[in-house]
C-alpha cells in the first residue's frame, strides 16, 4: 500500500504545472545558437572534405593508372609459352 500511494504522489507531482512560467519560459538560449552553429560548421567541413577526395577520384574506374584497358581475366588468359590465348579453369 505504501508504494501504491508513493507512486500516486510521484504521478500527481509529474502532473503539475511547471513551475518556471515566467517571461522567458521555453524560449531558445544562446547555448542553442551556439550548438547549431558548430553542427553547420562541422556540416561544411565535411562536405568540402568530401568534395576535396571526390575530385580525387579517377574519371573511370575501367583501366590502369596509364588509361590503358585492364584485360579481363576471365575470359581469356595469353599462354607465354607459346603465344596462343585459352579459357581460364
């Protein structure tokens, strides 16, 4: 019985008004501000960062650093012995 009517005074006191209901109750604070403007700051860092190693990046993906085609080793592989191309196992 003592918990259920400590749990009833905890719900009536969580039911309440709040207390501070002055002028400036719920309004923004300059900690607000400030943390809004590290996240905008922190976003356009890694946005410029991310187009600095975009523009890093080869225009394709296709071939070697030279631009020369890389073969493709599944289809076909060149026998050094005697020059003639086979089917890869």
């Amino acid at each position: 019985m003592n918990d259920a009517m400590m749990l009833g005074l905890e719900l009536m006191t969580l039911a309440q008004e709040p207390r501070q209901t002055g002028p400036d109750f719920g309004k923004a604070s300059p900690v607000g501000l400030i943390i809004i403007v590290l996240l905008l700051i922190g976003v356009f860092l890694l946005v410029w960062s991310m187009n600095k190693h975009l523009k890093r990046l080869p225009k394709s993906f296709d071939g070697d650093a030279d631009g020369t085609p890389d073969a493709d080793p599944d289809v076909a592989t060149e026998n050094p012995a005697d020059g003639t191309k086979r089917e890869s196992p």
